[in-house]
C-alpha cells in the first residue's frame, strides 16, 4: 500500500530551477523550500558547487508531486563571463543539458526592482516556463512603496508570487503555483538580439523596464536616510571601521583558538577512550591494530576539525547575512589588492592562524578566481595551532627558560618572530603569484552592498551543516586513506626486522633487568627506526642533512604529514621516553642527543631554527591537502602548493642553519 | 548651458550626476548590467577609508566599485 504512492510520485518528478540575482534571498528560499534533503555536487567540468534538493509539492486536488529544485549560482545576468553566470546560462539555455529544468524560477529583490528585472527578463526571453517572485517585500513596505502586481504579471506575461522567505510568507502560495501548470510567456522584450553590440542591448533593455515598471510602483512618503546609510558611515569610518573590523577577528579568531579546544578535547578524549577499549579487548590481530591505529585514529583527524569547521562558519555566515562582510571588503580592498588578494582574504587569512582547513573552505567566498587561488595558496603559510607544540618543544629546547632579550622573555619574542614570519610568507607569496597566475578573468570590484539586516539563524545552521558535511564526505576520505598508510608505514617493516625486535626483548635476561615501561619504550623506539617510516626517514637523511637534520628528524617529517603537532609524539617514541603528554622528558632526551660526528649537543641553537622554520614553511599537513583538492577540484594546485612550500621551508632552514651555525 | 563632463571618480561624498558615457566597453557592460546606464542619475556615498573603492547610489540601491573602474564612467554634472 506504502509503496505504490511513491511510484507514482517518480513519474511525476518535477525539475525547479532557482534564478536571481546574488543578496536576492534566493539561497534562502532554497532552504526553505527544500530543508535538509538537500545536497551538493558539481556542474559537469566546472568547479561550481551544484545546490540541489527535494521537496514534495501538495497539488489542489490533494496529490503529491515530488520537485527537485536546482540553486543556480546568483548572477546579474546570462550574458556568460564569468565561472557562475556559464553555469547558469547552460543550465537555462543549453537544450538537453541534463539539469534543464521543468520550471524556473526567478528570485528578484522587490525593492530593488529595476536592476532585479534585467536578468528576470532576459529568463523569461527564452521563452521557458517562469514564475516571478517579488522577495523582500517588507523591505518593499519600509521604503514606503506598493507594487501592482497584477499589472506587472500582465504586462511580463508571467505568473507573480509576493512572498518573504526570511518569515515565509507566501511560501504556501509558490508552492501551489509550481505545481500547475506554467506557460512560456509570448512576450518579448528585445525583438532583435544585438549580438554586435551588447552595450546598445544593455541600454535598450532598462529603457524597456522603465517603462514596464510605470504606473506598477508607487512611492509613498519621501525616502528618509536610512538606518544602512547610518550605520555605513560607522562600520566603514577610518578610525571606528578598523577598529570595530579589529574586534570582530578577535573574537573570531578567540572562539576558534580557545572555544573550539573544548569540544576537541572531548573528541579526543572520546577517541583515546575507544582505542584504549580496543586494545584492551580485542584480540591482538593485524586487523585489530588496523582499525585502532589505521581507521580510528584516522577518524578522529577528521572529526577533530568539526568544532573548528562549525565555528568559523557561523561567523562567516553571519557576517555575510547581515551584509558585514561587504563591508570589510569594502575597507580592506586597497591594502590587500597590492598583494593580490581581495578585501574578502583578510578572513581566511586570519583564521589560518587557527587552522588552514576552514580557513581555506571559507575563500568560497571571494568571487574572483585568481584571487581566490591565490588566498588558498597562501593561507597555509599562516602558522597555525598544530605549529604551536613544535615551536613549545623546540623553543624550550633552544631557549634557556628566563632568558632576556633587554626586557623581552626570548622564549616568548622567537615564537611570536615564528607567527611574524608566516604572516610574511604569506603575503610575500601572495604578492610573488600576483604576477604569475593568469586569468581571462578581469578582477572587478563591481558589487553591490546590500542592506544590513539581521543574521537567519536557520542560515547559519544550513551553512555549518553543509560545510561540516562536504569536509566528511569529500575530505575525509583523502585524510583517513593517508592515515592507513602513515600507520603501516610506521609500523611494519621490510623482511622479518619486527620479528627480531620482539624476540630481542623477550630475552629472559633482559626481561629480567628491565621494567615493563621500559621495555615497551624501547621496543616501540626500535620498531619504528625499522619500520618502512624509518626507512623513509633514513633514505631522505641526505636531502635534509644540509639543514642540520638526521634521520631521526626525518622519521618525524615522514609522520608529521598526519598533522604537524605528531612531531612530538614521533619524537618521543625515537627518544624512547613513551608518555607523549611529558614534554619535560622529551626534552630533557632531547637535549643531551649528541651528534655523531662533533661529540656536541644534537639540539644545537642552528638545527632548532632551521627546524622551526622547515615547519612554519613545509606543506605537512594531509588535512589541508584534502581540503585543496576539494576546493580546487583538481590535484594540480596541492601539488603546485606542496612543492613551492616544501622548497621554501628547505632554502629557508638552509640559511637559517648556515647563519646560525 | 554647457555641459561639464567628469569621470565619476573625480566626485567627492554627497556630490551627485548624471551617467553620460563610458570609456571602457568590457567594464561599461558589468556597469549596465548593474543598472549604471546613461541618463541614470548616480550619488556617491561613501569612500572608503584608503580613498578606494568607493560606494555609489544609482538605481535605487548601493553599488561598490574601484577608482578604476569608477575613472571609465564619464558623467556631467548640471551647473
């Protein structure tokens, strides 16, 4: 009985595509419209993310349809230029294409008529079925006007819904209306298409919409200054915009540093908790230390980021629903433009300092290609929170405790010297792929600002869902597949080397002299210097000898891929000192390593600079590999950014240790 | 009465004019599109604190765009 409902709703499946301009409250619809049975893909060969979702529609008779709504990306019109505008020309005007859709609806702003009736009318030109909707319309009872819809309706030849998505109002209304059926308009609008001359077609189609629009909007009262007038002259004054712009990070970039360290702790502790259940119960298998060391602790890399995913999303959505972050724009545009960035990177930016995976998924945000890319190439320069234990460690390891430099605590001038110089790396990169990137792309800066309004929160919601989701689904494949590898890597080696280990320290007279603590340290130490890990650490000892490091060191770059602050733990497991919350221990086995040939301390003040500086530079981190990839859906720019960083991390030791030597 | 022709970037705060004409085609397009045609009366709002980009109402909203592109849009004030 169940069944046979659905079947008939899979016939009768409806394609809706959504069309408006962008701040047209068109993505809000979307989500009212369609909930959570929402997901993204891509348009075929584009990097455009594809919005798309389902919905049931309740005809007057009572019967279901079931609509698939397509959220085209907002654009200003279909002459294609640029990435978004192709994607929605081809959508609407390309036959056969497979997202054609059934209907389409054009989303416009109802107080801001005039320009939202410029891609509206080129819609409903191609003579495909339309329904207009006038959004925004308390905006439209603010500003004192009244529209007449029906003239209007009359006079394009399309059916006209008034609603208000940010309450839902006239949602119902829509709903109803996609389910009858909807007519091509016979208007048209440009009799010939000026394909010479798009300019003269500009022209003539506004001409065309003043005089649509007579007699159908009514103004009454006159315009007073408004409210975003007022608050412009704050948020964007020379002294107050910065400031307040100054603040608004710090509490970013607070929330995501400290805030989010609380819910990671809990994952983290929720993910120790399961491997050490593990351990202790099941049977001490190869699949058993597979699915502990390989795919949980491959799991908890990806989920560890959530919090810090979720946070800097409802931040960005907020700043970008209230028409904020058109601001910082706005004010910031100048100053980053010389770097080639845009006033939009100083977010990614600064939230790299955190972590470059959100970091790097919130430059969706900047319109223009090359500066996007470059936003993204750069912003893992910017030293972020799991640098943070390998500066702790190697400072302290360097830096006697209480050392001064005139006033200055040198411990804590070298680790602030360590975030100056990833931000300067940054924006000297920036400035160097300025002249290098191409694009066909003019850089405009052509936008509107919308009015300020108060944040959705049903937005923000949708925003940190989908972010969260698309990182699971799309990079936390990539992040849990290196994870198997960097764990087989590091513990299994060539040939029956582990067997000889384990036999070694079962020795009865060894047993004997030596506490449990300490032989599972040193068994664990010697395992991994045998290990293919260890091999790999070895076989890179050349390279990476001209920069002070040994092979040691290089274990410890091979497994520091998995995320950089594994450093520690790396070297805790060669020093054989095993608790790996102990820096204190570490850093005393540390610090009395001899080097082989001088007979003097290993740590010298040359090897600990040169190594803090391979790690502020150095692309080792798997998650924001993924996260590029993602973004950039091609395996061309990691790789272009995993080289250039990992030959700026080696020239940058190699002076640092040659200086300092 | 003649006609002074500026560029809209020479125009200070609260100054207002009237679009005459463009000197950039692929830069004239986007700004029609985004409802700067000729004969449309524009104000400037607000610069910004650099003294770039500048905001603009034209067309019953706001608009932000560079010097730069502000420089290829020719506009006549009525004296």
């Amino acid at each position: 009985m169940a069944e046979a409902p659905d079947k008939n709703l899979e016939l009768l499946k409806l394609k809706i595509a959504i069309a408006g301009n962008p701040n047209s409250g068109k993505s809000t619809l979307f989500n009212v419209l369609t909930g959570l049975n929402q997901k993204t893909g891509n348009f075929p060969g584009v990097t455009v993310d594809k919005h798309s979702g389902s919905s049931k529609l309740k005809r007057k008779n009572g019967s279901v349809i079931m609509a698939e709504f397509i959220d085209l990306p907002g654009t200003y019109s279909l002459n294609p230029k640029s990435l978004d505008e192709h994607v929605a020309y081809n959508v609407l005007c390309v036959p056969n294409n497979p997202d054609r859709p059934d209907i389409t609806v054009v989303v416009t702003d109802a107080s801001n008529l005039k320009r939202s009736l410029f891609l509206a009318t080129q819609v409903i030109e191609l003579q495909i079925p339309v329904v207009l909707v006038l959004n925004m319309m308390d905006l439209v009872e603010e500003k004192g006007m009244t529209i007449d819809t029906t003239l209007l309706s009359t006079r394009l030849g399309v059916p006209i819904v008034t609603l208000n998505a940010r309450e839902k109002k006239g949602v119902d209304a829509l709903k109803l209306l996609l389910t009858e059926t909807v007519v091509p308009s016979n208007k048209a609008f440009i009799t010939k298409k000026n394909t010479e001359d798009p300019a003269q077609e500009n022209i003539e189609r506004y001409r065309i919409i003043s005089s649509l629009l007579e007699g159908c909007i009514k103004t009454i009262g006159e315009e007073k200054e408004s409210f975003s007038h007022k608050l412009d002259k704050i948020l964007t004054h020379r002294i107050w915009g910065y400031l307040i712009f100054l603040f608004i990070l710090f509490i970013v970039f607070q929330s995501i540093f400290y805030i989010a360290a609380f819910p990671m702790g809990w994952i983290e502790s929720a993910f120790t908790g399961m491997s050490e259940w593990g351990s202790e119960h099941l049977p001490h298998t190869a699949w058993a230390a597979l699915l502990i060391n390989g795919i949980l602790a491959g799991l908890s890399g990806v989920i560890i980021f959530i919090p810090q995913i979720a946070l800097l999303f409802a931040f960005i959505s907020i700043l970008e629903d209230t028409g904020y972050m058109a601001r910082v724009s706005f004010i910031m545009d100048k100053l980053m433009r010389r770097f080639g960035l845009n006033g939009k990177s100083v977010i990614p930016l600064i939230s790299g300092v955190a972590c470059a995976v959100p970091a790097i998924m919130s430059t969706r945000t900047i319109g223009n290609w090359k500066e996007r890319m470059i936003t993204i190439m750069v912003t893992p320069l910017m030293s972020c929170s799991a640098r943070l234990p390998v500066y702790t460690l190697l400072t302290s390891l360097i830096i006697p405790v209480g050392k001064t430099w005139g006033f200055f605590n040198l411990q804590g001038l070298i680790l602030m010297a360590m975030y100056l110089i990833g931000f300067i790396a940054a924006l000297g990169a920036a400035w160097v792929m300025k002249f290098i990137l191409r694009t066909k792309e003019k850089s405009y800066f052509i936008m509107e600002m919308p009015v300020y309004r108060a944040p959705l929160w049903s937005n923000v919601g949708y925003t940190i869902y989908e972010k969260v989701r698309v990182f699971i689904v799309d990079a936390g494949k990539v992040i849990i597949a290196v994870s198997i590898i960097l764990w087989a890597l590091s513990s299994y080696g060539p040939g029956d080397s582990f067997e000889k280990i384990e036999k070694k320290y079962q020795d009865k007279e060894y047993v004997l002299h030596h506490s449990q603590l300490e032989i599972d340290n040193s068994m664990a130490s010697e395992k991994l210097e045998a290990s293919y890990a260890g091999h790999l650490g070895k076989a890179i000892e050349p390279a990476i000898a001209p920069l002070g490091f040994d092979w040691k060191i290089g274990i410890a770059l091979v497994t520091s891929f998995a995320a950089r602050e594994v450093f520690v733990g790396t070297m805790a497991t060669i020093y054989s000192v095993g608790n790996t919350d102990n820096t204190q221990s570490i850093r005393e086995k540390m610090s009395v390593e001899k080097n082989a040939e001088t007979g003097e301390a290993k740590f010298t003040l040359a090897v600990g600079l040169s190594l803090m500086i391979f790690y502020a530079f150095a692309m080792q981190c798997m998650s924001t590999i993924a996260v590029v990839y993602r973004e950039t859906n091609s395996w061309k720019w990691p790789a272009i950014q995993f080289l250039y960083m990992g030959a700026l991390a080696w020239v940058g030791s190699f002076v640092v240790y040659n200086i300092f030597k | 009465m003649k006609r002074k022709l500026n560029t809209l970037a020479q125009l200070n705060i609260g100054e207002y004019a009237i679009i005459d004409s463009f000197t950039d085609k692929e830069t004239s397009i986007k700004l029609m599109e985004m409802g700067c045609t000729p004969g449309e009366k524009i104000t400037i709002d607000n610069i910004a604190p650099m003294g770039d980009p500048i905001a603009v109402s034209v067309s019953g909203y706001l608009l932000s765009l560079r010097k730069s592109e502000a420089s290829t849009m020719l506009v006549h004030t009525l004296l």
